[in-house]
C-alpha cells in the first residue's frame, strides 16, 4: 500500500544529530519543503514531533510556511509547566482542527517506538490520526514490524511516507 505513495526528493544524506551540519540540514528542509507543497498542496499542516531531531525538523519546516504547525509530543519523563504532554503552537489550549493534515516528522524509523507514541498521544488528545510520515533519513517503506505495533495498539497506518531515497 504505501509503496506506491512512496515520493523521493533530491538532497545531500542527513547526519546525526540532524543539527549537525547546519547548511547540509537547511539545504535538505528547503528541498523537503517543496515537496510537501507539491504533494500535499497548501494547506494546514500540523508537524507531530518529538525529541530534539524531530523538533529541529518540524521547527526549521514551520518557518518555511505560515500555514504549517509544530505538535510537540513530550517524552515519557519531560515535565512541564502545563502539565500537557502534547503542545500545538499558535492555537489556545492546543487544539487542533480537524482540517489540519497531520505529519509525523523525524529523522529516522528504527524500532518504531517514537512513530507510535506520537500517533497514540495524538489519538488520545486529538482522536485523529496521522496521515503522513516525513522521513530524513532513506526509507522505501514502513517496515512489517512497525505495521504490527500500528495494528496492535488499533491505530490506522498513515497513508502516506515521504522519505530520503538513494539518488537516482
């Protein structure tokens, strides 16, 4: 199924931590910003992150488009003056509309736990689902064990994977 929503951009690999080089990093969120714009039109878009990666990610992705939102989802043990564990910018008390396209943003996959803490938090808090997964890093699709996880804790499979591939 998301084989075919697979959508491949031009950039240099990303290092880790994703900061690492800055003007590698920037280059990199510029290309991935004009592929959301053309493959998910303009609209809203809430970035779902998590860590620091994923908040450099979903920030440095924000400034490019007024329309674009960061969703923050706290760690297990983070505190908070709040006491949220989910946090969306520039919407009182964090709501988010249902109109909104949700994407989960990161640098990697590797055991899938972030992806699904990110889309059980936003479940819970929103009752959505995320729709997109925005990869960094190469990824030609979900692998079957993180499908498994999405199925055990019945979560629905985002629709859509977005992710650095090998150059062609």
């Amino acid at each position: 199924m998301l084989k075919s929503n697979i959508i491949r951009y031009v950039g240099t690999p990303v290092e880790y931590p994703v900061y690492a080089n800055m003007a590698t990093f920037f280059r990199n969120i510029d290309a991935v910003a004009k592929v959301l714009i053309e493959k998910l039109g303009d609209r809203d878009l809430g970035l779902v992150c998590r860590g620091s990666s994923g908040m450099c990610i979903a920030t440095a992705l924000a400034q490019r488009c007024l329309s674009w939102h960061v969703i923050y989802v706290r760690k297990e043990n983070e505190t908070t003056h709040t006491g949220m564990d989910v946090h969306a910018d520039r919407y009182e008390y964090c709501k988010v509309p249902k109109e909104m396209h949700l994407v989960f943003v990161d640098d990697l996959i590797a055991s899938g736990d972030t992806l699904i803490y990110c889309a059980k938090a936003i479940k819970k808090e929103y009752e959505r689902n995320i729709e997109t997964v925005l990869l960094m890093n190469k990824a030609n699709a979900i692998c079957e064990e993180v499908k498994d996880k999405f199925k055990e804790n019945n979560l629905k499979m985002p629709i859509r994977l977005i992710s650095r591939l090998e150059y062609e």
